[in-house]
C-alpha cells in the first residue's frame, strides 16, 4: 500500500468515526432535552397538579424565551386552557420555581431540532397571539398514555407495531387480540383522529428518543414484514399496559 493509499484509508475511518460520533450526540441531545422537560413538569405538578401547559413568549431571532405563566387543560375543543399561575403572581407557589422553568423550557428547545418542539403550539386564545406560544407538558407515563388513546378507538388493541423511520415513530399496525394458533390479528386501518394521530406520534417518538423508555416498551421485531414494504429496521412492538 502506498502512503497516499493508506493516508486515505485513513482519512475514511476517521471521517466514519466523526460522523458515528455526531450521531450519537445528536441522540443523547435529544433524549437530554425530553428529561429537562420530563424533570421541570413533575417539580410543576407538584406545586400544581392540574397543570398542563407552560406558556410563553418567543423571540426567533435572539432566542430569547420569556416565561408568563402556566396553563390547565383545555376543557372543550372550543374552551381555552384556564391560567393557574401568572408569572406576576409572587404568592403562588409557582413563584419558587419562576426561574427554573425558565431556565429548563429555555434548555429543552435550545437546539432546533430538539422533540420538545412538537409539544408546543401557538396559544389562539392570547391576545398576544402573534407571539404567545403553549407547551403542553409531557404525561407522566408516556406508556399508559399511548394505550388510553388507542383503546378509545380500538378497545380490542393489545399491542401497536410502531416505525422509527417515519416522523420518529408512527403506529403502523394495531395488534387486536390473537387468534387461537397464536396468530395476531393485525389492522392498519387506524380509526382515530389526525390530531390523535400526531399525538401519538410525538409520545411515540419520545419512547424511541429516551433510552430507559426505549429499552423497557421497545420490542425488536424480526422478520417483519413492513405492509408499506419499507425497511424494518426500526421496527418495534409496544405491548399496551393496561387501562381503567
């Protein structure tokens, strides 16, 4: 081998490994922005239990976030979410924390492609809505959440086949019962919503996105055979948990 020949070997492999290297980071920076926002919505909760979306303000251009308080659940698709917490309130027990949310939502979306941006959205009902944006904070199992919203339209559902590749992981089959040779009952017919579906998505996306989630409801899948004839390598089982 020559010395321009092995120069250049050598070049590749390290251009391999830089390139291994930014994709490892590229996924620990994204599970380490969902346990920043994971670690800030449980220190919410427990100051205030019926919280469900930070709000806020937004400048693109400087990246600056400025915090105005915390939000309920909507109640009615045509409801507005009730504030439960103004940032100018000094008495509530929020107040203690004022900072650390800022800090923590700040950290969550510093990068721009960070999943923390799919959980917010703009808030329609501020009179500042040209920049009031919404958070909505993370359920605290992701799991259990995953299975109330499938059984609401497929009651029968005990598991969902799920792939990475697609917006970090969409459900692509619903597993309903199995037969009594053992063979499951697969459906790709998906009866809820958009809305439900881009939920779903995103919670899913969570579970591929943090490690722990991922090791403990992410079942590889051998031999599957995609039914959109994708590759899948980034196929995985999620066993639902069960629900009330």
């Amino acid at each position: 081998m020559t010395h321009v020949a092995a120069n250049h070997d050598h070049l590749a492999i390290l251009a391999q490994q830089r390139d291994e290297l930014d994709a490892e980071r590229g996924r620990i920076e994204k599970a380490h922005c969902l346990a920043v926002l994971d670690h800030i919505s449980a220190k919410i909760r427990a100051l205030c239990p019926d919280a469900a979306h930070i709000t806020f303000a937004y400048y693109g251009n400087t990246r600056i976030f400025d915090l105005d308080g915390v939000l309920g659940a909507q109640s009615s698709p045509l409801g507005v979410c009730p504030w439960l917490w103004e940032v100018s309130d000094k008495e509530h027990p929020l107040a203690e924390i004022a900072e650390a949310i800022a800090l923590d939502v700040q950290s969550a979306l510093a990068p721009y492609n960070s999943p923390a941006w799919a959980t917010v959205r703009r808030n329609s009902a501020s009179p500042e809505r040209g920049n009031s944006w919404l958070l909505e904070l993370p359920p605290p199992d992701r799991a259990a959440h995953i299975a109330q919203l499938v059984r609401e339209h497929h009651p029968e559902a005990t598991a969902i086949i799920v792939d990475g590749r697609s917006a970090g992981g969409r459900v692509i089959e619903i597993v309903e019962g199995a037969a009594e040779d053992g063979t499951k009952h697969l459906t790709t017919r998906r009866h809820w919503t958009r809305e439900c579906d881009e939920v779903l998505t995103r919670l899913v996306a969570h579970l591929f996105a943090i490690p722990t989630l991922a090791g403990r409801h992410l079942t590889p899948l051998y031999d599957y055979r995609h039914p959109y004839g994708a590759s899948s390598d980034l196929v995985r089982l999620i066993t639902l948990p069960p629900t009330a």
